[in-house]
C-alpha cells in the first residue's frame, strides 16, 4: 500500500519518530517532572500533586522497594487499584527500582487474580483496601512475598480520613482481610529515611507486563518495554500538539475517567499529557455520573477521552449538557468501536467533533488516530500514526487491495516484544513482523481506516459475513434504542441467526416493532431475527459492552 496515508498528514507531523532523547521512561519522567515541577500532575477529590511531589513521593516509596522489600531489576510488582493519587506514584516507584508493572484489575474475580499474580510471577502486590477480599481468598495460593494496603483517602489529608471512614463505616465498603500487610502511608515514611539507588535502564527493558482481558483466551502478558511506551508517547504527541495551545490562562487539562491500569488511559492520559505538563483529573468511580457530571463542572478541561458507552451516557445527562465546554479541545473515542449517532449527539452536546482512535494492549496502545483537524466524525479510526505501516491481510497472509476486508496488521517501534513466557502465542500473532489484530478492516485509497469488527465475532448467515458493529450501529439509530448488542446464534436453517439484545428508554416498544425498523436499514440477511431487551448490558471495566458474556447468557438460557 506505499504507505498512502503519508499524503495525508499534515505539515507539522513528521512521518517517522526519533527515539533517541531517552534511554527509559525513568529518564523521561525525571525529564517531565524537571521541566514542569511547579505545575499540578494529578488531581483526586480536589486534592493536586504537583510533578515535583510527584517525583519525590515515587522516590521514597522506590528506596522502601529497594531496602526493605529488597525489589530487583525485572521484579514484577502488582498494582490493583482504580484512578487514585496513589497509583502514579506506586507505578513510578516500581520503573524507578527496576520493576516492571503488572497492572491489575482491581474487580477481578478471584480465579482471575491468581491466574494473573502466578502467571506474571508478582512478588509484590500494591492493593486498595476495597479490594483487598479478593486478595486474601488467593494469597496463599500465589508466589506473592509483600503485600502493601492503600485506602482511597490516603493522601487527601482531614478529607481523606473522613472519606474513608465514611465508605468503612457507613457505606461498608471496605471488607475486612487477614493477610499480613503494610500500610502504604507508612511504606512511603519508612522510605524518607532510606537511600535510593538509580537502576541502569535501557530502552529494551520490560516496562510494563499489561495483561489482555483475555476473550479469545486465557488472559496473556503483552511484554511492553521502555521503547514500547515511549514510542507511544511521542507518536501521540506529534499527533495531537497542534490543538495544545491553550485558548485561555491556565493548563491543558484532561479528565480520566478510564481507569490508568487500562492501557488506553495509562498512554493517552497519565503518560502523553505528563509530557506536555498537563492535569490529569483522575475519576475514581466513572460508573457514578452524577459525582462525575459535578467534578467536571468545577473543572475547566480541555480534553477528554472515553469509551462510547461513557459518551453516550453523559449526552443523556441534562447536567452534562449544561456544562461549560469552551475550554474543550480534543475529544478522542477507544476501547471499542465510537457509534456515529453518539458522536453525532456529543458534538452537538459539546461542539466539539468526536475523534476515534484506535489501539491494541499490543501497541502500547495506539495505531491509528483521526486527524485533529477533522471537523465531524467520520466513521473511521483514522491514519497510522507516525513510525506505523498497517496492512489488511487474508487469512494466508497475503495483502488484499483497498477497498477490501481483511485482518488490520501493524509494524511499529510500539508493537510488544511479546506475550510473557508464551512463545507460541506470540509467533501466531507476530507473523513475518506484523501483529495481527485480530480485527477485519478497510483502508481506502486515502489511507484511513475503518474498522468492521472483530474477526472472531463476525456473524456467518448463510454464507454471508455479518459484522455485528453495522447491525448494532443501525438499531442505535432508533430513538427508542439505548444500547444494542449483536451476536451469533446457532441455527438449523442459515447456520446462525443474528440475535440483537437492546437497552430501551421505552418499556413498550417491541421485537416487532424494532426487526421492522431494521429490515428497512439492513440487507435481509443481517436482519435480526431474534430480538431480547434487557435493562442494561454487561460490560468490561472501561464501558465495552461484551458480546461473548451476553453470548454465554443465551446459550445458558436455552436459546439455540
């Protein structure tokens, strides 16, 4: 394909990177928090840290690693919490000693989390007390040396203490655990008196060890080193530094509400808008709108990522659409596909175009990105970003000209180095250099791309592929349709049928009714024909509505 998407860019993006200016992300951080040591890093609850308390509350904690737990180069160090203050000190205490970090999800389910902590190895777990239960129903199970408890309001002073008695006593939200642990608090005293020792790091190192969700599989460890992530930050920041140019007296500001342990969020957010001295508002609970809608209102921002099902949310809240969003730059959509009738409606809610993105826990994330000048959206997830070739591909491999479906491929310096102590996985994905995405996608002749769907969840009627994101995307058109899901059930006839399971605002709206509604938008054969209403849909840690669960549910259920 000549890399046609190279005439696309605009003058101020370069075509390639240039990786030279650090050796780790430790020399990066200490770079960022040099440039920008007066100005606010990360803000919870009201309560900011400035990038130099930043850089010296991580180093404390890095010395008690060190000394007292006795942390060495390629330790794996867990760290299971969601968007606090703590967690960006925790993750660069544990890249300052040498450790690498294997991110957590903190609602993972006890199976999980052993397979996670004894797959990675994890000597060292950093875990919020919320969810410190499920810790205590595996640890004896696990390999698992240290263990160091966080309370939401650690480091938000009087605030704090009565947050987290408030969630302890009244809301009883914290259970109660038996395993022997250290406070996180007392861990970072403790590392006031201890000396830190600077670990010689290089670019190829493990950084992170960033585990996928695991739905095509056992859950597996993408080896992101140093060079990964720091390709990442750069390729992204190139991308998007034509909008940072404030519009008023004060800094680039971005509210994340994904969680950090996410790999869209830990990127996009805490690392690339580090690097340009930026605010992340951290959001800890974003299933809570209204406390959510609140904070945004007191705050000022000037960006913003999420995941569909959290725009969709918000454009249906009066509160959010009265908020002020003149200050409101960029707008980018991951994790899943952005649906145009939620862009449609958060542009209108906010004039600001919703851009989509699009990346994999394999590339650290980001792959492509719509152009930043782009006024609507466009139903693409937009050009390759610098130092990225993509490729659609067949099923052997070979390249399939514009205009075509086939699987969506990537070289770049952000592809992992693998997957953790998994070879063969990692020699199916990683196929002649190029990883395979798993995804079906098009480029057209201008070099933008659009996704399908995903290779695994693509519906087979009679012969015919159907892409459950096209019948999903026409049933959201409905005014009555909140949320849709599509999938694939076994059938005597057609071999499958599609099944549509939808969110309605109206309780009397009807299969009839809504098949009808699709037969006028759709080719017969992906027409749904069975239609379930539910009251809401199951969906990942970020907002992805996750078809494999919903699948599960109707097979449980008897509908074959």
């Amino acid at each position: 394909m000549d890399k046609i998407w190279l005439k696309q860019y605009p003058n101020d993006v370069p075509t390639d990177i240039d990786l030279t200016a650090y050796t780790s992300l430790v020399h990066w951080f200490e770079h960022v928090c040099q440039q920008h040591a007066d100005k606010s890093a990360f803000r919870n609850f009201g309560k900011e840290i400035s990038y130099r308390e930043l850089r010296v509350l991580s180093q404390q904690l890095a010395a008690y690693f060190q000394v007292s737990l006795g942390l060495k180069k390629g330790d794996r160090v867990a760290v299971m919490m969601p968007n606090l203050l703590q967690y960006p000190i925790v993750i660069f205490a544990i890249l300052q000693a040498g450790g690498i970090v294997v991110n957590t999800n903190p609602l993972y389910t006890p199976r999980e989390l052993k397979h996670q902590l004894n797959d990675a190895g994890v000597r060292i777990l950093i875990v919020a007390e919320n969810f410190a239960d499920t810790v205590d129903k595996v640890q004896a199970e696990t390999v698992l040396e240290h263990i160091i408890t966080t309370q939401i309001g650690d480091l938000l002073g009087v605030k704090g203490f009565l947050l987290d008695t408030y969630l302890r006593y009244i809301k009883g939200q914290i259970p109660s655990f038996n395993f022997q642990h250290m406070p996180l608090k007392t861990a970072l005293d403790k590392g006031k008196q201890l000396s830190f020792s600077p670990v010689s790091l290089e670019q190829n190192d493990l950084a992170f060890l960033q585990y996928t969700g695991g739905t095509t599989g056992v859950a597996k460890g993408a080896m992101l080193a140093h060079r990964n992530l720091l390709a990442n930050i750069l390729q992204a920041h190139h991308w998007i530094k034509s909008e940072l140019r404030p519009t008023y007296e004060g800094p680039e500001v971005i509210i994340t509400a994904l969680p950090l342990y996410h790999i869209f969020s830990l990127t996009a957010n805490c690392f690339t808008f580090m690097y340009v001295g930026g605010l992340n508002v951290l959001i800890t609970n974003p299933r809570d709108l209204k406390g959510m809608i609140k904070t945004l209102g007191q705050t000022p921002f000037t960006a913003f990522t999420g995941v569909n099902t959290l725009f969709n949310a918000l454009v249906q809240r009066e509160a959010f659409r009265q908020l002020d969003f003149k200050h409101l730059r960029i707008c980018l959509g991951g994790g899943s596909s952005v649906q145009a009738e939620v862009a449609k409606a958060w542009q209108a809610c906010t004039g600001v175009p919703l851009l989509e993105a699009y990346g994999m826990t394999e590339t650290s994330p980001a792959v492509c990105i719509n152009l930043m000048t782009g006024k609507r959206f466009n139903g693409s997830i937009g050009l390759p970003i610098p130092s990225t070739e993509v490729s659609i591909q067949d099923d052997e491999g070979q390249l399939l000209p514009l205009g075509e479906k086939g699987e969506l491929c990537v070289k770049g310096p952000q592809v992992m180095q693998g997957y953790w102590q998994r070879p063969e996985d990692t020699k199916e994905t990683i196929v002649d250099g190029w990883l395979h995405s798993g995804d079906i996608a098009i480029m057209n002749e201008e070099g933008f791309v659009r996704i399908v769907d995903r290779k695994k969840d693509m519906i087979l009627v009679s012969g015919f592929n159907v892409y459950p994101n096209e019948v999903e995307a026409e049933a959201v058109t409905h005014p009555e349709v909140v949320e849709a899901a599509a999938v694939g059930l076994a059938d005597e006839r057609t071999g499958e049928r599609v099944c549509l399971c939808v969110v309605s605002s109206n309780p009397d709206l009807d299969a009839k009714t809504l098949r009808a509604y699709c037969k006028e938008r759709l080719t017969a054969y992906k027409v749904p024909k069975q239609i379930e209403f539910y009251s809401s849909l199951p969906k990942s840690n970020v907002g992805k509505i996750l078809r494999r669960e919903i699948k599960e549910q109707l097979l449980n259920q008897g509908s074959t």
